[in-house]
C-alpha cells in the first residue's frame, strides 16, 4: 500500500463548526509562539477525554458528537502516519 493523497479540503457546514471547535479544543494544546500559537496534539481521544470535556465545557454533547469526534480524531492520527 502506497502513501495516501491528501483529500481536498471541504467547507464545514456552519451548523457544525462548533463540533469542530470543542474537537480542537480537547485535541490541540495551544503553545504560544512568535507567530502566534503552535499546536501541539495529544494522545487518541477517548470517551472519558469527550465526556469530561463535556461537564467542564457544560456543552452537554449527546452520544452522536462524541462518536463524530472520536471519528475525527480518528481520521487525524491516521493520516499522522
């Protein structure tokens, strides 16, 4: 199997930007830099990180969020190689 080409990138729907956010938000610890912030990303994503970050965050994310963000996640750590 030959290395992946990247995908085109698409438009998010505005409805779901904010899944988006709360994923980058778990996601990405932001490091302050000269050029503003570098991201650095953690480990794989569980259901505890999601349902705590729900309580804290009080976005009360239902069981499809959760699975759409570990889906996310999931598509990120694969194409880290």
């Amino acid at each position: 199997m030959g290395a992946m080409k990247a995908p085109e990138p698409i438009e998010l729907p505005p409805e779901l930007s904010y899944l988006y956010e709360a994923y980058r938000q778990v996601k990405f610890s932001k490091i302050p830099n000269e050029e503003g912030f570098l991201l650095i990303p953690r480990s794989l994503l569980n259901y505890v990180d999601l349902e705590a970050y729900s309580r804290v965050s009080e976005l009360n994310l239902e069981h499809w969020e959760i699975e759409t963000m570990i889906c996310i996640d999931s598509i990120f750590e694969r194409s880290r190689g």
